[in-house]
C-alpha cells in the first residue's frame, strides 16, 4: 500500500510539474517573439527580485512545513495546533515582506513590471503546499494547478499582443501565482482546523525555520541573483538569453523536484518511526532513477539545441546553444543532490550539512559570476551556476558517506552519466537536412534516445562482465 501511495503520489506531483512546465513551453515561443530578448530579461529580472521578498515571507516553510506536518499527521489534535502555529508566523513575516516590497515597487523603483508583480508576493501569505504536501494530498495541487495555469495561458494569448504588453504578462503571471494560492483554502477544513495558537508555539516554529531559510539564501543566490547580477553587469536582453535556456533544462530538474516533494514527507514519516531499512532502499533507488532521468533528458537537450534554438525562441536566440551546453552536467548534480537533501538530510534533521553545503556553493557561484560575466555574459553565468551545483552536490555526498554507504548506488549510476555524455557528443558532431525543422529535431531526438540506450547497454553488459563478483558494484 505504501508503495502504490508513492507511486501514486509520484505521478501525481510529476502531473503538475510537467504542467508547470509545457504550458511555458508553449507560451515561450510567442512571447519570445512579441516581447523579445529585452522584453523577457526585464520580466525575468523584476521577477527575480520579487522573489527574494516571496523568500523572505516563506523562510523554510516548503521543507519544514512538509517535514514537520508529515512527522504528526497521524494525531489530529497535534496536526491542527502545529498547522495553525506554523500559518500564523507565516502570515506574520509575510505582511512584514509585502509592506517592504510596496515600498520598493511604489516608492523607489516605480517600475511598472515591480508594480505588476505586488500580487506575486501577496500569494506567498495565503501558500500552504507545505501543509498538502505533509499529509500527502497531492491530487488537489494538481487539479487547482492545471485549470489556473491554462486560464493564464489564454490570458497571455488573448491580451499580450505586442512588446508594450510586456507589463501586462507581468500581472497574469502575478494573479496566476495569487488564484493559485487562493483556491486551496477551501479544502482546508476537511484534513484540518485553525486552533488560536499561544506566542510561545509561534515562537518555537521560528529557530528551526529560519536554520532551514538559510539554504534558501544561499540556493537563491544561484538561481535569482544570477539574473540579477547579469542584468546589472551586462543588459536584459542577456537576462532573456539565460532565463529561455533556464526554462528548458529546467525540465529535467523539476521531474526530479516531483520525486523530491514525494519522498521527504515519507522520509520524515519513516525516521518518525524509525524505519532505517525502508528509508535506505527508496534512495537507493532514487539514485539511479535522478541520475537517469537527469542525464537523459539534460544532454539530449543540449545535443539539439543547434536545431531546437532557431526553431523554437526564433532568430536573436543564438547564445542559448552555448548556455544549454554548459548547463546540461548541472542538471545530473542537481538530481543526486535533490535525493540526498529531500530524502535523507532534512528528514533527519541534518540541516547543517545542508546549509553549509549551499552556502559553499552560493560563495563559489558569486566568485565565478564576478569573474566570468564581463566577459562570457550569459554563458558566464551558466558556468558559474555548474560549478555552485557540484560543489553543493559533492560536498554532500562526501558528509553523507562518512556515515551511510551511499557510493554503491552512484557508482551503479555512472553508466547513465557516461551515456549521456556520448549521446551528447554524438549529437553535437552531425546535423540533419529536412524541409522542416520539426521534423529534423524529432528524428534527431529519436537518433539520441537510441544512442543512449544503447551506449547504456554496453557499458552496463561489460561491467558486468568485468565485475561481477566485485561488492562494491553489488546492490541487494
């Protein structure tokens, strides 16, 4: 039964990223050509400081809500006084980070994409996944996700029409995060009731929050300031460059981020329990499922994206092949970090492994975009963003090892990471000639999926071969 829920849930919570993701990607196509470059940098570097107040209101709410709603979801009493507890000081630092932002969008920057994106930071104090995503109800997200998001998207259809419009797609996407937020309340009452909470259970939910905001920083420092760095540094239309390519590898990323929101509310359900065994074997899978999925998917983006650039962000778009380059290895980082950070650090409380490692890798991307962005631009920032991921990544896994025999599983992993590399470089070696260029990416895509399958093959039939009685190459 536990498993089936997992799988389940998996699917479920894979709906919405997906979700998350195509309606985007068909979005992104048009607004590249209404908006342009400069149009979708200035969205995208608004929008990035607009969420460092969304961050501010949030703190660590998304991993210690889920983790802390998960370990007394089975005790109604505990469950209603521990979410009422925890809303109340979200609702508390949200007001604080909406009166900021008022003041920097009305007052100082006067900006009408900064005015646009006001709703963006009213939703984050009506956010509750944190509490869905603890007891497990991902079919409501879902649902409440997937009639929003296409509302938005025949919003920017039917009133973006040219490159004035620019601040207009800044409101639909701010009331589309607000509806979001909204549409989630009325279900509230079914799985739980408001208790007025005392200042002190108020007060207890704040160290352990803010420990957990401290990676936020540092993660964000990596995925917004870079934007905002480079917009500073260089112009927008650099900013364009780097957030259309982000879209598209983000692909692979928020696959593994659905696998990650499943299991950290099991995980912390199982420590609770103190279910060592069970906890061991879903990552040990993960592993090799994130390293899959991850490599698979990220460099068969970067091997078309001579052909899928052009085709699909239209002329001007040219430097995002380079960016798609050099942010393919980072996705694979990304997914092992992800399983060890949502399935075994923060279930277990090991927050400060987890900080320290993202402020390592926060230290080093700022180091590298302060070095890299004069002069490589968008792709400076890109490399910047790999170098912070595997930093992260390794750190982790070499502070987790000293205490569990997590090598077995990436070892068994390596084939897929070797694999994708090869379909990578393959890919990049040869070019197709059709009348369309539709058709050119999907044949080449096929010819990907294929080499890598097969690359994969091989490399796993000689291994075996070669070490088949080797333990440190044995999974039971």
């Amino acid at each position: 039964m536990a498993t089936s829920s997992l799988r389940r849930n998996f699917i479920y919570n894979s709906m919405y990223q997906v979700l998350a993701l195509i309606l985007p990607l068909i979005t992104t196509p048009y607004l590249s050509r209404i908006l342009g470059a400069d149009g979708i940098g200035e969205y995208g570097y608004y929008f990035s400081i607009a969420k460092y107040f969304v961050l501010f209101a949030m703190l660590g709410l998304n991993n210690y809500g889920n983790r802390t709603i998960a370990a007394v979801r089975e005790d109604q009493e505990k469950l209603s006084k521990t979410f009422s507890s925890i809303y109340v000081m979200q609702l508390l630092f949200s007001v604080a980070a909406l009166l900021l932002y008022i003041m920097y969008a009305c007052l100082f920057n006067q900006s009408k994409m900064a005015i646009a994106l006001i709703l963006y930071v009213i939703s984050a104090g009506l956010d509750i996944n944190w509490f869905f995503f603890g007891i497990e109800q991902f079919k409501l997200t879902v649902a409440r996700n997937t009639l929003i998001k296409l509302l938005s998207v025949a919003c920017i259809f039917a009133f973006v029409k040219d490159q004035k419009d620019v601040y207009v797609y800044g409101l639909i996407m701010g009331a589309s995060f607000l509806l979001s937020q909204i549409a989630v309340w009325p279900f509230v009452k079914k799985y739980t009731h408001f208790v007025k909470p005392t200042i002190s259970e108020i007060l207890n939910h704040i160290k352990p929050n803010l420990i957990l905001f401290l990676p936020v920083i540092a993660v964000s420092l990596y995925k917004s300031m870079d934007k905002i760095m480079l917009g500073r540094m260089t112009d927008l239309k650099e900013v364009g460059f780097y957030q259309n390519s982000e879209k598209i590898i983000d692909i692979p990323e928020s696959l593994i981020m659905a696998l990650g929101t499943v299991m950290l509310p099991r995980m912390s359900n199982l420590v609770a329990k103190k279910d060592e065994k069970t906890g061991d074997k879903y990552i040990y899978l993960s592993i090799l499922f994130a390293a899959f999925l991850s490599s698979s998917i990220g460099f068969g983006i970067a091997g078309v994206s001579p052909e899928f650039v052009p085709w699909y962000f239209g002329k001007g778009f040219e430097p995002c092949i380079s960016i798609f380059a050099v942010l393919a290895p980072s996705t694979v980082f990304i997914a092992l970090a992800n399983v060890i950070r949502t399935q075994f650090l923060i279930p277990q409380h090991r927050d400060k492994i987890y900080v320290i490692s993202v402020f390592l890798g926060a230290g080093v991307n700022i180091l590298m975009n302060i070095l890299l962005i004069p002069y490589l631009r968008a792709t400076g920032a890109a490399i910047g963003t790999l170098t912070a991921e595997g930093v992260v990544c390794i750190y982790q896994f070499c502070m987790v090892c000293k205490e569990k025999d997590y090598l077995k599983p990436v070892i068994r992993a390596i084939p897929f990471l070797l694999s994708g590399i090869g379909m990578f470089v393959i890919l990049k070696s040869f070019s197709l000639q059709f009348s369309s260029e539709l058709v050119c990416i999907i044949v080449k895509t096929l010819i990907g999926a294929a080499i890598y399958l097969a690359i994969s093959a091989v490399i796993y039939a000689i291994r075996r071969w070669i070490f088949k009685k080797s333990s440190i190459l044995a999974y039971d």
